[in-house]
C-alpha cells in the first residue's frame, strides 16, 4: 500500500474528518491515478485511506477514516446501501432522487440520480473513475435495476485530468424518460440534459414556490434561469395567470413548453423568452413591465471560494432588477448554488441589492437542496444551495 505523508499541522481537517488534502498539503508520497494510498500525519500517525488524484488540486480524498477498513467492493457496497437507506426513510415526493451525493454519502466525487428505472452517474474524481465498474456492479445489485447511464462530462473531470465519457454504462434504450414530481409529469433525456438531465436539488423549493404562488395570489411570473421550466409548471399549479420562463437554452425551453402541455395548463397562459437574463431584466425595466413573483435560479457563478467577489457583484445585479420589477407586495424567489458563496454572504448581497433597488421585503422563506441531497456536519462545503423567499414590501 503506498503511502502519503502530510506536512506538520496538515492533519487537522482529516481529524475534523473533512475529506479533502490539498496539494499543498502534502509532503511526500503519492501514487496512480485514483490509487487508494494511506494517509499518514508528519508524526507517522494514520488519518485515512484516500483515492490520490494526481492532476487535482484537491490531491487526495478520503473513503474512510477507519483504519482497519478495506476500500474494495464491500467498502462501496456498503456506502452504497447506506445512501439508499437513507433516501428510503425520506419521504421524496417523486420518482425522481439523488442516490449517492457524493462526499455527504462517504463517496467523493461520486453522483447518482435514479429517475425511475434509470441510473445516472457522474464519475468526478479519479477515485471514483478507478472504481467504476465495482460501484457500476453495487449500484445495480442494491437497487434491481438493469439501466445505467453516465454523465461524466461535468467540469470537475477536467480539474482531475480525466477525459470526457458519456453513454451506457449498463442496460441500454430509450434516453427520454418521464418522470413525475409532486403532482406534475416531466421530461428528461439523460443523454442531452444539463447535469444528470433535471435540477432534482430544487424540488422542495418548486412546491413551495407554488403554494406560495397560491397563498399570495401570485398572477403574473417572470421565472428567470427557467431550465425546462419546473418552477413554471409549479406556478401555473398554484394559480398564476400569466407565466414567463426565460432561458438562454432553446432545447430546454421547448421542453418548457411541452411540459405546461403536458401538465393540462392552457398554452395562452405561458410564453417562453429564449434570451440573456440579465438583458431581459433591463429590457422590462424599460418597458415598465411588472410582475407578481420572479424567480431568479443562476447557474453557478461562483465555481470556487476564488470566484466569491465577481459572482457576488453579479447576484446583486440582478435581484436589485428583480427588485425594482416587482408589483408592490410581490414574491422573489432567489436563489445561489456556488459552492464559494455562503448562506450568509448571500443573504448579505440580497440585502445589498436591495437596498440599491430601494426596496425592503420579509423573508418568508429560507430554502436549500431537497434532503435527498444531504449535508454533512462534517463538510460545510456541501451546503452548496440556498434560496431566500422575500415578499416586497
Ligand atoms: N430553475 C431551473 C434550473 C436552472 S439552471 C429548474 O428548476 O430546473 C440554470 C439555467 O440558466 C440553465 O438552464 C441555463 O441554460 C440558464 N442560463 C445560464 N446563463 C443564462 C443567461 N445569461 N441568461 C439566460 N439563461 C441562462
């Protein structure tokens, strides 16, 4: 086994039972690729078994930090199982869910969503690249499923220095999949979509979007980011007259429209804006447009802590548009998935925006990824998403 020794004081965020080295971090010792290598402190004390990813940054990640565990095909049945249990005992209101989520289920770099019979992986990590085909075995054994597709296309496979791969991994067929979530019908293709193929972390944050819709007699919507426009179909539930999904997606936006069809809601009461957000924002500034609720859902702007200052000069930007859009006592819905912007940072640069918009609003919400998107205590970096619902004063 080959073995990896830290610098003197570098052993602390092992002991925290943090799961990430950095390359900084180490002092000698390495290994292949993905290779499990054993994590010693400057003194020779052991800290954990870790996959080494020589390209990364991020140069190590813990599997376990039990030294008499074996990281081979138990080790992944085992945390596999584990993160099916715990999904059962939630009560996910869908067929839809994140199976594994990576290092908030003991497995680093790994993501499966299961949409209905179908698995879809992403491998973001050398060490999960190296255990491919032994987690690919585990995860159809403990689900009884036959299908499974992967996604490992996502940017992490660059930062390891792994190539791009897509396509079945096992089963094969159809692609496009319908999925329900709460009571709607949606559509996916898993070969095309963003991520594993549908934001499955705003699920919660959808149904609640649409009973809010209802308890404020939201009418008119303008749902910016609107992907195939899940918070679209959830405002259309709860009663909004006249919706607006924009996107700068085209595909996702027909999806958008299929899926009001699909849904039962009348065509006259959507319309789909393929266009830049942030263009869009001004443009209905101009136009003296006004909405009920806005939701604003970005893409992640801030990749990493590094990305923090520019990111949040964008957020402000345009929830203070969003702001000055909204009719008097209307909704936003706002929302953050950068890992390098904090809960609290956020709420910050909300009140920020804000207060340029001129506006104060309550917060009646405070939202963050669905439960089948676990945080841990030990790894604060998994608190990826937050959303604030403030109603404008
Ligand atoms: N709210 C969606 C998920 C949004 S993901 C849901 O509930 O499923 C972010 C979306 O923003 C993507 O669909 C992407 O195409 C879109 N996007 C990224 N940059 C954009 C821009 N500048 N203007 C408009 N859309 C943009």
């Amino acid at each position: 086994m080959k073995k990896v020794s830290l610098r003197p004081g570098k052993e602390r965020s092992l002991l925290k039972r943090h799961p990430w080295v950095f390359e900084s971090s180490i002092a000698r010792g390495g290994g292949d690729s993905g290779e499990t290598v054993r994590v010693e402190s400057a003194d020779g004390q052991f800290l954990a078994w870790a996959a080494f990813s020589p390209k990364s940054l991020i140069r190590l990640r813990a599997w376990s930090f039990d030294e008499a565990e074996r990281i081979d095909a138990g080790f992944f049945q085992r945390r596999i199982e584990q993160a099916i249990a715990m999904r059962a005992r939630l009560a996910i209101a869908s067929d839809a869910w994140r199976l594994i989520h990576g290092e908030a289920d003991g497995l680093p770099g790994l993501v499966v969503d299961r949409y209905g019979d179908t698995l879809v992986a992403q491998f973001g990590s050398a060490g999960a690249e190296r255990w491919k085909t032994v987690i690919a075995d585990a995860l159809l054994a403990a689900t009884g499923l036959t299908r499974l597709y992967e996604r490992s296309d996502a940017q992490a496979r660059e930062w390891e220095g792994l190539p791009v791969h897509t396509g079945w991994l096992r089963g094969d067929g159809a692609t496009a999949l319908t999925i329900r979530e709460h009571e709607w019908q949606l559509t996916l293709d898993v070969a095309e979509g963003h991520k594993t193929g549908y934001y499955l972390d705003q699920r919660d944050s959808r149904s609640r979007f649409a009973d809010a819709v209802k308890q404020y007699g939201v009418k008119t919507v303008l749902n910016c980011f609107s992907y195939t426009g899940g918070f679209s179909v959830a405002a259309l539930a709860g009663g909004a007259t006249q919706v607006v999904s924009v996107d700068s997606s085209g595909p996702a936006l027909e999806r958008a429209k299929a899926h009001v069809a699909l849904n039962g809601f009348a065509a006259n009461r959507h319309e789909a804006w393929d266009a830049d957000v942030n263009a869009t924002l001004r443009r209905c500034l101009q136009e003296g447009r006004r909405f009920d609720a806005i939701v604003l859902d970005p893409p992640k702007f801030a990749p990493t802590a590094a990305h923090a200052e520019r990111a949040a000069r964008a957020y402000k930007d345009i929830n203070r548009l969003a702001f000055m859009l909204l009719n008097d006592g209307g909704l936003l819905y706002t929302f953050s998935c950068s890992g390098g912007i904090s809960p609290d940072l956020f709420h910050k640069i909300v009140a920020g925006a804000g207060l340029d918009a001129g506006v104060d609003g309550y917060i009646v919400e405070r939202l963050s990824a669905a439960a089948d998107h676990p945080q841990t205590v030990c790894f604060p970096e998994g608190d990826y998403l937050k959303g604030l619902g403030i109603l404008k004063r």
